[in-house]
C-alpha cells in the first residue's frame, strides 16, 4: 500500500534539544544489568537460523515447547455506529492455538494454564484473489505464518481478523472509516474476553494492517490493548497523501478505487477466490450501497486534491470524512499501551513521516517506546526477499521478548530505544530520534553557486511517476559545497528549507532534493503546495507577484555524509510521486540570503553502533 500526504508540522527546535552535539551513544540505562534479555549490542554471537533458502524470514531462537493446531474460524456480531448506513456488521477471524493438553479451546470454563494471550493481524487482504493471498484460517503470506511459527510454540493465540467488506466480513468497506473502526475494537474487545483468553491483546501488521493498531489504539475503553507493533503503517489518510497542500499521485481517488474495488469481487473466499457466488456479489452491492462515505470517498478525495486538503476543516469542528480517518488526535488522548514502532526509512508507499515526529509525540506522552526504523523501503525488517542486504534475523526474538514482557507479563523489560539505520548501513543505539542533541547548521542560498537552470523561474509540467521534469525551466540546481573536508558528517532528523519565493498567480508548487553531487545520490526531498507555504494545513492568501516565504520541511532521513563530498540542492516544480496543484502558476525563486537550508547535524562515535545478527549472513546470501 502506498500512502503519503499532509503533516501537521511540530515545531521541531522543540524536538531538538541542545546544539552541543555530544559524540558519545545516548546513556541506555534502561537495561537491567541482571536482565535475562541479551542487549541488541550483544546479539550478534547468538545462534540465529539463519538460512534464506529453507527460511524466508527471521526465527526465535529457541522453539517452544507446544504443537500449533490447523486454524479455526470465528465470526462475531458487531453493533455499527449510528448515521453509517448499517445496523450490523459480521467480523470474521481466523484462530491459532497451540496444542496443549488439558486445553479444551471450545470450552467455556477454562483453567488458568489454558488463559493465553492474543497477538493479532487486522486487515483487508484475507481471501483476497487479486492479491493471491489465502482466506484467514489458513496462516497468511504477509505475517501470519511468521506469528503461528514463531509465537504459537511459546503459548500465544494468533488471530487474523478481516476488516469489514473484506475476505468473509460483511459491512461496507469504508477505508478505515467509523465502520472499520468499530469492526476493529469489537474484535480486540472480543479476543481480550474470550474465554481462553488472559485479557491482554497486541496487534501487529504492515501497511494498512499497521494503521488497524491506531485504529484501535484511538478507542476511550480499550483496556484489552495492551500494545501495539504498528509496521510502516498511518495514523490519518489525509496527513499521508497531503502534505503541505501537494498531492501524492493516488490522492485524487486511486487508493480509494483500490479498496473500494475489494469488496466487489463476487467470490467466495472459502474457496480461494475459485468459485462466484452472484448472491455474494448481491449482497456486497447492497451493502455498500447502503454506506454513505463508501458511496462519497471518490468525491471526498477529488474535493481534497483541489482544495489542497480537507475542505470541510474550516466548517466543521469535528466529523468532517477526513477527520474522521485521523487517528492521531484520539490515540495521544486516550491510549495507554506500549508501543514497537517499526518504519522504512527509504518508504515510498507510507513515507516515515508517518512515525516523526508522533514518535516523539507518544513518548512525551510517557507510553513505554521502541523503535526499529531501517533503510529498507515498505517492508518487513526480516525478508530475504525484500532487502537481503540488511535484514534483521533476530527481529522474531525481539518480538517474542516484547509480547513476553507486555503481554504475559513473564519477561523482563525489554530495551526501550531506538535502532537507526543511517544509509550507510550502519546501526547505532539513539535514546530517541531524531536525537536530542542535534546542532543545526545553516547554509543561505546566497552562499550557493547555481550550477544548472536558466535563470530564477521555474515553470511547467513533470512526470510524477519519474520525477522527470521536461524543459530547462523546471529545475534549478545550486552547489551547497562540503559540510566537513576532514571527518564525516551526520544529517538525522527533518532538514528544513525556508525558501523565499515569488509566484506569478495565487499559487504554484516547490519541490526539492538534497543530493549528494560525490557519490551522485538523493539524500532526502520536501515538497509544498504554495497555498500551504506558512506549513500545515491551514490554507494561506497568496498573492500574484508578492514575495513569500515557503517554509518547507524536508522527510525524515538518517544520513551519513563522507569528508568532502560535495552537496547540491534541487528546486523543481514538482517530482516524484507528487501530482500538480491545482493553482501551477509559474514560481521565481530567490537565491539570496533569504532563503535558507537547515540541516540537523549529529556527531556519534563508534560506541553508539553495533552489528546486528545476520548482517554477515545475509551479505554472503547475495554473492
């Protein structure tokens, strides 16, 4: 799933902390010296599997002591918000138990021995015939197999829950709307009271099975969560596919055709998808069409891209289509859990803007914190066939050792930091991120030579699936030189880029890439609709032929920069991923002292780095 768009911007001075830049690692004392937990610093001289061929992904590091039982299905009822469109919605889960003895799983009355918890996937791709995924009973392709294998063992009930409208849910699909919503904390409300259940339920997933956790996590009377794993997931539709007034390319429709075209499949998923079922097919219509953001999510998201975002934010304190699918509000209000963030930094479908700074937003809220964020794209940390070259083989132990701690509540604490991955590939120990001691280094255009470009204007039209911009006019690039000729330099945080500008109509549109000139690769980019140039989603006055300041803020990176690489800076008006405003008037940009980059610097030494287990190994799985 590919999903971007507008952030709220959080002053990140802040975040920032002293400019002194320390060149130690952060102080870890969260780890128990007595700890039965092997600290990540010291992971790489246990006996790992470690074998791509024969398993595609990570394992513990010891198999527990139970069988795993073929998977059963369950279907529960759930009451449906007033004003959707529909009383009811059947919730359908597949269930994995461990083979106990003594264990009567279809029992009412069971023995404390018998009383497990519950890690679950919530999605919509269960049963899924264009996606050639299987139906939830059987253990999934995305993560389902990886759980059963790996935690059932050790006495955990895995669940795989479809969301509405999907796999053999009914209700409409509504794209993680108030029906989504309640389907999702009914099911946590339902496996934390069942009878073979302990009370404490973790929800884990990737893409949109990583934004189903905030959807939970955003309920005032969830106490069955416990914790949350969300992977490369989003916290609000709007804040993804806007940012700053611009349009990533699904934004206009795209991502709601997607989903919406799920639900219409006519075939029955028991069957794998085999067999057409026109009553089936009948009853998806009708549901649907009983749904009314169903019905108006094509029209919701053309308004959007026009208006730059949620054109209803200025009418309506609260219920507008977009605010309700923004988690972000309700999970720092009432969510009490712990929290294992997991992000790509190099994601192009759910970019990590989507986890800075609500990292940084969650452990301000006191909630217990860790963070895996690797230079991988929209994946998982531990596939051979995602990103070989730098997985992570002991992520399925550090799972086990967080559901221990947080849900059985039989295992120490795990570390609670954060592991960065710079892209270098090398690992290091942050006590959060972006770090707390960054020193920010200011470089004015005034002191770039522009090396590229006719002139100051940019104008005209580009691919947004390329970045490729035709005509000379469209991009101008300026020489930012070397930020150090003697030591490496390290960029960790959100650059920002206040750039002034003067738009030939009420608005137009700013792009630009930091690059590395040396060794001739994209360091990071940000992107602004001028309409939106005070940052935001607030939408702003622009004035034909009026001088203003863009305040840009570029995506989270994590960066190593050699000694004496020479930087440049791109500014084009558009690229990537990113369509035109609706308002593309032609942008002159001032190069002068005006105008200006701000990099976040960090110094770290090589007491903060480590090795992770498997890093050889996979290194050796691509010769």
């Amino acid at each position: 799933m590919r999903f971007l768009s507008s952030l709220v911007l959080v002053a990140l001075l802040t975040l920032s902390g002293c400019l002194d830049g320390g060149n130690t690692a952060p102080d870890n004392a969260d780890a128990d010296l007595d700890s039965t937990i092997t600290r990540v610093q010291d992971r790489a001289g246990l006996d790992f599997v470690t074998d791509p061929e024969n398993h595609p992904y990570s394992r513990v590091l010891e198999a527990g002591p139970h069988g795993v039982l073929d998977g059963v299905g369950k279907v529960i009822t759930v009451d449906m918000p007033v004003g959707t469109g529909l009383p009811t919605a059947d919730i359908h889960m597949g269930l994995f138990f461990p083979d106990i003895d003594g264990c009567d799983w279809d029992a009412e009355d069971l023995p404390e021995e018998c009383r497990l918890p519950v890690v679950a996937d919530i999605g919509p791709y269960y049963g899924e015939p264009a996606l050639g995924d299987v139906h939830a009973t059987e253990p999934a392709n995305r993560l389902g197999g990886f759980l059963i294998e790996n935690l059932v063992p050790h006495g955990y009930v895995i669940a795989q829950v479809s969301v509405t409208g999907t796999g053999d849910s009914t209700g409409c699909m509504d794209l993680m709307g108030p029906v989504e919503q309640a389907g999702v904390q009914e099911s946590v409300r339902f496996l934390g009271n069942a009878p073979w259940s302990n009370g404490a339920v973790g929800l884990i997933g990737r893409s949109y099975d990583g934004s189903t956790p905030w959807e939970a996590a955003m309920a005032p009377d969830l106490p069955e969560l416990k914790t949350v794993v969300p992977i490369s997931g989003l916290y609000g539709q709007l804040d993804l596919m806007w940012r700053n007034g611009s349009a990533e390319f699904r934004a206009p429709g795209v991502l709601w055709g997607l989903y919406y075209a799920f639900t219409y499949t006519g075939n029955d998923p028991v069957t794998g998808g085999e067999h057409f079922d026109p009553q089936l097919l009948a009853r998806q219509v009708v549901e649907n069409s009983l749904c009314a953001d169903t019905q108006t999510g094509a029209a919701q998201a053309a308004a959007a891209y026009v208006y730059g975002g949620d054109p209803a934010a200025a009418a309506l304190e609260e219920g507008s289509y977009w605010e309700e699918r923004s988690f972000r509000e309700e999970v720092l209000a009432n969510y009490e859990g712990s929290v294992y963030f997991i992000h790509g930094m190099q994601d192009w479908n759910v970019d990590p803007h989507m986890a800075f700074p609500f990292y940084q937003e969650l452990e301000a809220k006191g909630l217990e914190m860790k963070g895996l964020f690797g230079q991988w794209g929209h994946h998982y940390p531990d596939r051979v066939s995602e990103h070989p070259e730098n997985l992570r083989w002991d992520w399925a132990q550090d799972l086990l050792e967080w559901f221990d701690h947080y849900l059985k509540g039989t295992g120490d604490r795990p570390q609670l930091h954060v592991e960065i991955e710079d892209d270098a590939n090398q690992w290091r120990i942050e006590t959060t991120w972006p770090p707390a001691d960054l020193a920010w280094k200011n470089v004015g255009m005034d002191a770039m030579t522009q090396t590229s470009g006719m002139g100051s204007r940019i104008y005209g039209v580009y691919d947004p699936f390329t970045g490729g911009h035709q005509g000379p006019n469209n991009k101008l690039t300026f020489d930012v030189g070397a930020l150090s000729d003697t030591e490496d330099t390290r960029i960790a945080g959100l650059p920002l880029f206040h750039v002034t500008v003067t738009p030939e109509g009420p608005g137009g549109m700013v792009y630009a890439e930091l690059r590395d000139a040396t060794d001739d690769r994209r360091i990071g980019h940000a992107i602004m609709d001028l309409r939106y140039h005070a940052g935001g989603t607030e939408m702003q006055v622009v004035t034909p032929m009026q001088p203003i300041v863009a305040k840009m803020e570029f995506f989270p990176l994590d960066a190593l920069v050699p000694a004496g690489n020479e930087l440049e800076l791109v500014v084009a008006t558009g690229g990537r991923d990113y369509m035109p405003s609706v308002v593309n008037n032609p942008v002159t940009i001032h190069a002068d002292e005006t105008s200006v980059l701000k990099l976040p610097l960090v110094q770290r030494d090589g007491s903060s780095l480590f090795t992770p287990p498997g890093w050889d190994e996979a290194d050796d799985a691509t010769e």
